[in-house]
C-alpha cells in the first residue's frame, strides 16, 4: 500500500485551494488549463506552489495572532 501523506485533513478544503492555485497562477501570468498541466515548467510549477504555500502560511499566523490558549495543565 503505497503512503499517501498528501491526503486533505478537511476534505473541503480540495475546492478553496484550486481556486487559489488558479488566482495565483493568474497573478504571475501562467497559463493553466483545467485537469492535467504536465507542461508546466519547474520554476511555474514552483512559483504557484510556493505563493500558496506563503498564502496558507500568512492565513495561519493571522489566524494565530487572534487566538487566544488557556493552560489546561494542572
């Protein structure tokens, strides 16, 4: 059985991030087409995983900045 550490922890999720894999293709001018873009370079390729990697990153520490934790330990 082969590992499939990519799986979603929420499943929903799949939609908001092709919709952010399409919105940050389109801002850095790479053509993508819907299903398979093997032709994609490794520098386009790179540059729209690593934006949305950057975007879930600045989501996170927003999310964080609002947060507030209590100790529960005793």
């Amino acid at each position: 059985m082969a590992n499939q550490s990519n799986n979603l922890v929420v499943p929903q999720a799949q939609a908001a991030l092709n919709r952010m894999k399409y919105e940050v293709a389109t801002e850095h001018g790479i053509q993508l087409s819907e299903g398979y873009n093997g032709n994609l370079t490794t520098r386009e390729a790179g540059t729209i995983g690593g934006n949305i990697t950057k975007r879930l990153v600045q989501m996170a520490e927003q999310s964080l900045s609002g947060a507030t934790f209590s100790n529960t330990s005793r």
